[in-house]
C-alpha cells in the first residue's frame, strides 16, 4: 500500500483534506466517495523520494501530435476516454509519454476531469493544451479541440522543420571548417615552425600569429575546452534568466542578413496559430490572449500582449494595442481588425498564420542562398591566411638567398 494525501468537499460546501493509505488513486477516489466527499485532488505523499534526471526528459511535439490525434479519434468513435488512454499507454513508445498518459488515467480515474490532470504535467502539455482541452469538455466538443490540438502541433512542428533543415547545411560546412583550421593549426604549423628555427631571423607577423595559435591549441587544449564550454553555459544561463531573455529576444529580431525578419515571422506565424486556435476551441478570450502570451516563444510578444488584454478588459479591440507594437506589421493588424468586425477573428488568424508560415520558407530559401557564397569566403580567407602565412617567411628566405 502507499500513502496518499487528498483535498475534497463535502455536499454542504465544506473543505476537507487529509491522507489515506490504498493501494491506488481510484481506491482512494472509492473511499472518499463513500464518505460522501467530492475528490479535488489525489497525489502520493512520497512523490518527492523519486529522484529523476527531469533535464532528460521530453516529449517531441510530433508524439505530442499523435498522442493529440489518436484521442480525438478514439473519442469520436465513441470510446471512453478511460478507455482511450488504456489503449494509448500501450501503443505509445516513448517511455516519458507513455508514464505521463499512465499519471492522466490515473488520475481521471481518481475523478478530476481530463484537462485537471494534464495540468499536473506542465512539461508535457502546454497551457494551450490542457485551455483546449477544458473547453472541449466544456462545451462537449472534445474531440474537436483535441484534433485543433493536433493540427497546432503538427503546424509548429513543421516550421521547426523547416528552419532546421535549412540550417543543417551551413552548420556542417562551417564545423568541418572549424575542424580543418584546428588540424592545420595542430599539425601544419609546427612542421613549417621548425623548417623557420633553422632559418633563424625575425617572422612576419601574420606567421608569428599563426605559431602562437598553434602553441594555444597543442599546449592549452583543455584551455580551450573549458573555456568553451564555460562560455557557452553562461550564455544558456543568461539566456535563460529573467533579466537576460528579454534582452536576447529583443536582439535577435535586429540580427542582420534576414535572421531578424525569419524570427519576427516564426512569432507572428506561432501567435496567430495559436490564437486562432484557442478562440475557435471557445476559450474566453482574455484567456486566449494571456496564454498565447506565454506561449508565444518572445518576451516582445508577450509584452504585446500584456496591452492587449489591458484594451480588452476596458471594452477596446485587439488591433489598436497591436498596431502600436513594431513586431506586428501592419497588415496582421488590418487582418485582426477585420476579423474582429466581421466576427470572424480565428478565420482570419488562420490566414495570417499560413501567410507568414510561407514567408518563413521562403525567407529560410533565401537566406541559405545568401549564406552559401558568404560561407565559401570565409573558409577561404580562414584556409588561406594560414597557407600564406607559412610560405611568407620561405619567400623571404628566397629573396634573400637571390
């Protein structure tokens, strides 16, 4: 048996919490019904003695998506949802998924609603995962919300898609120019570095750079190593933290060569996505915008959000906020307006998402054939100042000896 801690009321309104020792959640969802209390919540007292690497584990948005559809379809071919996720915990493969969807039916057979128990698991669903799930239970249309889940899923998957594919070129030509640099720098320079000792004399200084390099890379390797590495955690610290990812969401829409652009179309393209959702789900709108807000990947789009809904509570419209905020061009805002007056707000969201999704492809295209010749430079200069700078001091020597 385990212990377990529980919240409920009783049919006069009364709270009432304590602990009981069963042999499951649904054993102590009986017991209390049986006192005639109304569960609130169940949890296990010793949940905290399990100690996980939580770092390790994730969940890709394409099971997410799965997971999503296959509920949406089993529910509207008439299965329980009990019974669609016994099925679901055996046909999913991956192992945080398939203890994540047992914790849920668990729960639910403890008596909290679907989209209560998906909360209890922020790292798996989202907010805009479990707002869309509450009002398909609400309004009795969960399956339909559920397969609207699926398609945002499968929509920002595909733009993730879309950006690294395109980046996997120009990553790897510019790793393999790393690389080749190191090994001329590790095992060239010091051939030429002894051929110039029996020389004698001053080196220029291009040679002289290219020999301190060496000595750097072949003498403090594990310098180098660590300092990387120390240089990179302290950026993903500071990325991270409440002062630092403000300042680099703003920088990285102002990053030249497109990059900028391809960012504020990736967060217009997620936003409008996510808010046509979340309207065409039914969820009350202030709702909509707060977690669309929080889920939209940029601190600049949440602070739009925070006008939005200020203009929203005092009787205002979403595009007069939204046309204020230089991330939203002015043709989101004319679009929203429209939506807006028209009644059609999530339609006209949808079109925008699919609008900016195309430019985000063709922004990417663009910017990999902008990169390409610039990549082919840079190795060049890179490959040929080392060339050059190890025959310098044999040219001399050769002018001297004419």
């Amino acid at each position: 048996m385990s212990t377990y801690v529980f919240k409920a009321i009783d049919l006069a309104g009364v709270k009432a919490s304590g602990e009981i020792e069963a042999d499951s959640k649904q054993a102590v969802s009986e017991q209390l019904r049986a006192r005639g209390l109304i569960v609130l919540d169940i949890g296990s007292k010793y949940r905290s003695r399990e100690i996980e690497l939580s770092f390790m584990k994730h969940v890709k948005p394409t099971e997410l998506a799965v997971f999503a559809r296959q509920l949406a379809t089993m529910i509207a071919s008439g299965l329980s949802i009990l019974r669609a996720l016994y099925v679901l915990e055996e046909q999913t493969e991956s192992k945080f998924l398939k203890e994540t969807i047992i914790a849920v039916r668990k729960d639910v057979e403890a008596g909290l609603p679907l989209s209560a128990a998906m909360a209890r698991h922020p790292k798996v669903f989202n907010p805009l995962f479990v707002a869309m799930t509450e009002a398909g239970e609400t309004g009795g249309v969960l399956e339909g919300t559920l397969g609207r889940v699926a398609d945002q899923l499968e929509q920002d998957a595909s733009l993730r898609r879309q950006i690294k594919s395109a980046m996997v070129y120009p990553v790897l030509v510019m790793t393999v120019a790393v690389v080749v640099m190191l090994l001329l720098v590790a095992f060239l320079v010091p051939v030429f570095e002894n051929v110039f000792k029996e020389f004698g004399g001053h080196l220029p200084p291009t040679t002289q750079i290219c020999v301190d390099m060496s000595k750097a890379v072949t003498g403090y390797w594990w310098a180098i190593i660590f300092g990387t590495a120390a240089v990179v955690t302290a950026f993903v610290k500071w990325k991270s933290s409440k002062r630092g990812r403000p300042q680099w969401d703003r920088f990285r829409l102002r990053i030249p060569m497109k990059i900028g652009t391809i960012v504020q179309q990736v967060a217009i393209a997620r936003w409008s996505r996510t808010l046509a959702s979340l309207v065409s789900a039914g969820v009350p709108l202030l709702q909509a915008l707060e977690i669309t807000g929080r889920t939209g990947g940029n601190v600049v789009v949440e602070k739009a959000m925070d006008g939005v809904i200020a203009s929203v509570k005092r009787g205002g419209t979403i595009a007069a906020p939204l046309a204020q905020e230089s991330i939203f061009p002015s043709m989101v805002t004319h679009m929203v307006g429209v939506g807006e007056e028209t009644g059609a707000l999530d339609s006209m969201l949808d079109k925008v998402a699919d609008f900016y999704e195309d430019q985000v492809a063709a922004s990417v295209k663009a910017l990999t054939s902008i990169m390409e010749p610039i990549m082919i430079m840079v190795i060049g200069a890179m490959v040929g100042f080392i060339v050059i700078s190890m025959y310098l001091p044999l040219l001399e020597v050769y002018n001297h000896v004419e």
